[in-house]
C-alpha cells in the first residue's frame, strides 16, 4: 500500500517536473524570440529611409521617342516617352509567347508613358538602352550588359537570364504631365 | 609536462595559468611526421596573413570613413596624404589576394593527400568554415572603397538572396536596410568587415586545437608508427616555415610595389555611381570559379516534357554556387577509400589533376563575359567539379586498387641511406 502510493507519488511528481520544464522553456523561448526580433528589424529599412520613399517628376520636358532616368529610393527609375512603333511592338507580341506573360496595357497607365524601375530582375544591374546611343538589345527597349538579358519596348524580358519583366513602380499622374512615384 | 625553466617568474605564472606549457608543447615539442614537405607550409602561411590583414585594416579603419559621401575619398586621402597610407592600403589589398592564394594551396594540399579522412574530419570542416568566413570578409571590404566595383559587385552578390522563394525580396531589403545598396549596407559591411576576421581567428584556434589532437598528416597519409617517425617541431618546422615565409613575403612585396594594383581592377577606382553599371562586371579573382558557377546554370530545371519549373535558372545558379562550397563539408563521407594520400591512388591522382585545372578553367570564364563559347565550357566545368566530388570520389573509393603503403613513415626515407637533417637527427631530439 505504501509502496503503490509511492509509485503514484513519483508519477505525479514527474509530470509536474515535465510540465514546469516545458513551460519555463516555452517562456524562455518567447522571451528570447522577443529580443532577438528588435535586433533584427533594427536591420531592416529605418524610418528616415522609408520617408524617401515618394517623388514627383514632371513630365514635360521628355519629347516622344526621349527617356529620361529618375532616382527613386536609390534606385534608377526609367521613363520612356515612347514613340507610335514602340507602342505598337510591344502590343503586337503574342504575350503567351512571354517568359513572363504580361500584356503592355497592364504594364502602363498612359501607353506613351513607361515608367518602370531600371534594375534588371536577374542580379541588379541597371540595363542600357536609355541614353541614343546605348545598345538597345535585340527588341529594341533595353538591354542588361551584365549577363545579356534583352528587354523589350515595354520592358519585358525576351531573352537572357533575368526572371521577370521590369518592375513598375506604383505611380500616378497628379496632373496632364506629371506623376508622383511612390 | 610542465615546462621545465630556471626562471622563477615564468613559473610562477606557468603555475596558475600554464600558458608556457601550452605554448612549449603545442609549438616547440609537438612532435610532426619528419616527412613534411613545403606543401605543408601554407598553413602558417595562411596565419601570418591572416595577422597582416588585422594590423593593415586595423590602421586603414583608424584612417577611413564609413559613409557614401565620403567612403570613396577617405581611400583617396588614405592613398595620397596619410603616411605610408599607399602602403598599409596596397598591403591590405594585396593581402587578401595572397591569403586566398595560400589558402587555396592549402585546400588543394589537403585534397590531393586526404587530409579531410578520419580523424581529421573536423579539423577539415572547420577550414570550410574559416573558407567562407573568409570569403564574406573579403567581399564585403572590397564594398568599403566605394567604387564602381565595390558598389556594383555588392549589387549583383546580394541580390543573389532574392533567388529565394517567397521571402528573397524581402532579405534582400533586409541585407541593404533600404532599397539599394546605400549608406545602411556601406555602415553595416564595414562593422562586420571589422568583426569577421576576429570570427576567422577563433576558428583558426578551433583549427589548430582539431589539428593538435592527432598531428599532421603528411605526404605518404599513413599514420606515425612511433616516436622514430617524428621530429619535434621547433626547430625543424619553424625553420622550414620560416623559408617558406621568405618566399612568401619576397612574392608579396614584388606585387605590393611593383604591381599593386594588378590583381584589381580600374573601374574601382571610378567613385560608385547606383546609376551606371559598368559594362563588365567581375569579381575579385579569388571568387572567379564560383562566379563562373552561378553563370553557368543558364536553364530552368524542371519536370521534363510538362513545362513545370521547379528551379528556375536564377535560383538554380545560385544554389550551385553555394553548393560547390557546401559539398567540401560532406567531402570526408563521399571519398570511402581508406588510403589517404594521392600518392598511392592511381587513378584518382589523373582525376585530381584534371580537377585542378577545371578550377582554373572556372577561374578564367568567370572574368570572361556571360557569351559563347565561354557558358557551354563553364556549364562543363562546373558538371566536372561536381562530379568529382558526388561521382568520381564515392566509385574510385569502390573500384580503385591503390598501389602498396609503406610500411612507415621512416622506412622509405631511410632506405634510401641519405643525409638529410630529418632523416638522420635522432627521432623527437633537439639537434
Ligand atoms: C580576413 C581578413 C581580411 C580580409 C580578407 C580583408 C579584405 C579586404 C579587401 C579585399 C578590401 C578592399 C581593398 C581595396 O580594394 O581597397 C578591404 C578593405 C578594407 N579593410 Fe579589410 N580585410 C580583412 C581584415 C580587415 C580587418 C581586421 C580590418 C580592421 C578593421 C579591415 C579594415 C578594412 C578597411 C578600413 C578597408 C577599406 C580601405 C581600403 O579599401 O583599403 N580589414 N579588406
Ligand atoms: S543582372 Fe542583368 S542579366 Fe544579370
């Protein structure tokens, strides 16, 4: 009799020293989970940096056919004021024939206006193609030295090593000629 | 055993902290296989190095300024008004340069003579880790200066981490702490540019406690069978080294004055521009075969016949890129032939030779620009280097018949009824 009691007595007592282990364990692991989390968000964008994040840029001065290229978040950003044949080449492509499918009119909100980030979506470079005398690639929009990526009139990838087309930024008009970025 | 000295001082000190004891028995005594030969230098080497990149960096830091507006120019300053400023600078610059030539020669050393086998499977995986502690500390130096190079290079490498699923983009933010890299990065490279090679010292006492606890290995890869095949190490080895640190240091200044900036490259001297790739973008040399690996997976793997990618050529490069450095650390388990060195292994000798050169094949496409015939060769390139660690190494463990060992480390150099020093001094006696 004293001996079963005992026995149920270490049972007992080996759960409770289970459950105080895991629960102070659990604890711990919060807590330490909640100091590490500061220290790595401490790494991420801070508040001054992501106040940068919006600009305006006045359209005007960009004839057709010009580019120009904005800094935007450090970044280039490219804005093409296209011509009637490069609107027209980039809506005449089959877009299932697309690395990555996207018609032109998804990639714009006015069709002479193509305003994307200038980063090649493989590793980062800005392409060329921007200034007249930039090799423009084989479809005529840009194209990325680093490791030959070929965009087109809408900044779709065509060919080479890069994933996706151009990203394009949010933006919106905030008049006839200009746009805020951001 | 306690060192034995006269002077009070030192043991009394030895008494509470037996420093002088280790010092004594790891670098005096230690006894070492007296077959040694100067493919065995280069670890000390890679040490001494590693000491001059801390005292150059450690002045440059004191000179320097961590921030985009003025990172570029502080170099200048460094390079034109400091004292002896060019030369701290060009020594740091050339160092790293001369320490992955002599790590390098040490990681191919070990290849070849199978110093990776049991009981050294540690010891080998810790000099992967000091490998890749180096490689991140020398990247992220060659930001500091602020050039083309630097600010392009950190563009194209970090931008690697966004070929992860799901989360790449947002690490990739996470790594620039903006969208760019700009200022946050610059700052945040150089205070682990400063911590890193501290990292890489504790890793190198890690190494050396590894190497300590059964010797080293040596170019016949038998073990020691007594006390006649060893020689303490002082004064034969540190002797031996010693040369080999002339050696080292006469190459070194060679480049350091004559050729500083031969292993760099000039648009590094153009000050960072977020809006101008250069038209050529290439690592440093240390990283070519790597950089070649990255380029050379120029296609989706997928599901054949059905369309479906599962690795797109992007995340495909860079896996095969870090997996040409992950797979040294599963070395010991994938090459089972129990004899060591290359020396008695027929057929694997021819297949390291050509492993040899397919690195530096690597190392050359990779400075080449990504065009044929420059990707078909890397692409067979990089299958090489990996079937030569996943195929060729697990068969010729099974299908190699290697040559006879000798019986001890002693008996071939005896045989021969030679002179030399090692050979004749009685064993683990000082001369
Ligand atoms: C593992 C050891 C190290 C390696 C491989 C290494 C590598 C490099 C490289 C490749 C550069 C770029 C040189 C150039 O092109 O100008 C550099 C720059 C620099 N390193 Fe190091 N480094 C090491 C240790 C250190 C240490 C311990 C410090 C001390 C804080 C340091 C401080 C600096 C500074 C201030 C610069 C910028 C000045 C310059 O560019 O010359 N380095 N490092
Ligand atoms: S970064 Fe543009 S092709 Fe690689």
């Amino acid at each position: 009799m004293a001996d079963t009691a005992n026995a149920r007595q270490g049972v007992e007592d080996q759960s409770k020293r289970d459950f105080l282990y895991l629960a102070a364990g659990a604890v711990g692991a919060v807590g330490a989970a909640a100091a590490v989390w500061p220290m790595i968000d401490s790494l991420n964008p801070s508040a001054d940096v992501l106040a940068l994040a919006s600009i305006d840029v006045d359209l005007a001065p960009v004839a057709v056919g010009q580019a120009i290229t904005v800094t935007w978040r450090g970044k280039p950003v490219f804005i093409r004021h296209r011509t009637e044949a490069e609107i027209e080449a980039a809506r005449s492509v089959d877009v299932d024939d697309l690395v990555d499918p996207q018609p032109d009119e998804a990639r714009v909100i006015e069709p002479q206006w193509l305003v994307m980030v200038g980063i090649c979506t493989h590793l980062g470079c800005v392409p060329l193609g921007q200034r007249p005398s930039d090799p423009k690639g084989e479809y005529g929009g840009w194209f990325c030295p680093c490791h030959g990526s070929h965009y087109d009139t809408s900044g779709r990838i065509r060919r080479g090593p890069a994933p996706r087309n151009l990203d394009v930024p949010t933006y919106a008009f905030s008049g006839e000629s200009a746009i805020t970025i951001g | 055993m306690a060192l034995q000295t006269n002077s009070r001082v030192i043991r009394w000190i030895d008494h509470r902290l037996p420093i002088f004891t280790f010092m004594n028995h790891e670098l005096n005594e230690y006894p070492t296989p007296r077959n040694l030969s100067y493919m065995w230098n280069f670890g000390s080497l890679a040490g001494i190095a590693l000491v001059i990149m801390i005292v150059t960096g450690i002045l440059l830091a004191m000179q320097y300024t961590a921030h985009v507006d003025h990172a570029f120019d502080s170099v200048e300053r460094i390079m034109r008004d400091v004292n002896y400023g060019w030369l701290l600078r060009y020594a740091h610059m050339n160092g790293a340069s001369f320490f992955f030539i002599v790590v390098y020669i040490h990681i191919l050393r070990g290849l070849y003579y199978g110093s990776y086998k049991a009981p050294r499977e540690i010891l080998w995986m810790i000099g992967v880790v000091i490998l890749l502690l180096m490689m991140a500390t020398a990247f992220m130096g060659y930001v500091l200066p602020w050039g083309q190079m630097s600010f392009w290079g950190a563009t194209v490498i970090t931008n690697l981490f966004s070929a992860i699923p799901l989360v790449g983009p947002d690490i990739v933010v996470w790594l620039w702490g903006g969208f760019s890299v700009d200022n946050p990065t610059l700052n945040r490279f150089f205070a682990l540019h400063y911590l890193l090679p501290f990292v890489i010292v504790a890793m190198v006492f890690l190494h050396l406690w590894a190497l300590h606890r059964f010797g080293s290995n040596n170019p016949l890869g038998i073990d020691a069978k007594g006390p006649q095949d060893k020689i303490p190490f002082h004064p034969y080895y540190t002797v031996k080294d010693l040369y080999g640190l002339g050696v080292f240091l006469i190459l070194f200044a060679a480049f350091v004055f004559f050729a500083p900036n031969y292993m760099g490259h000039p648009d590094n001297y153009i000050e960072a521009d977020p809006l101008v790739t250069p038209a050529h973008i290439v690592p440093e040399w240390y990283f070519l075969p790597f950089y070649a690996i990255l380029r050379a997976i120029t296609f989706d793997i997928g599901i054949p016949f059905t369309g479906i990618v599962l690795i797109d050529a992007k995340l495909g490069g860079v896996i095969a890129m870090f997996g040409s450095i992950a797979v040294l650390f599963v070395l010991p388990w994938l090459d089972g032939s129990p004899v060591r060195s290359g020396r008695f292994r027929p057929l694997f000798k021819q297949f390291f030779a050509l492993f040899v050169v397919t690195c530096l094949v690597l190392g050359y496409m990779g400075a080449m620009p990504a065009e044929q015939p420059y990707v078909t060769i890397s692409q067979i390139g990089t299958a090489y280097y990996f079937a030569y660690f996943l195929v060729i190494l697990p068969l010729l463990s099974v299908l190699e018949r290697p040559k006879p060992l000798p019986a001890s480390i002693s008996e071939p150099v005896l045989r021969g009824g030679g002179t030399v020093a090692g050979a004749t001094a009685k064993p683990m006696e000082k001369p």
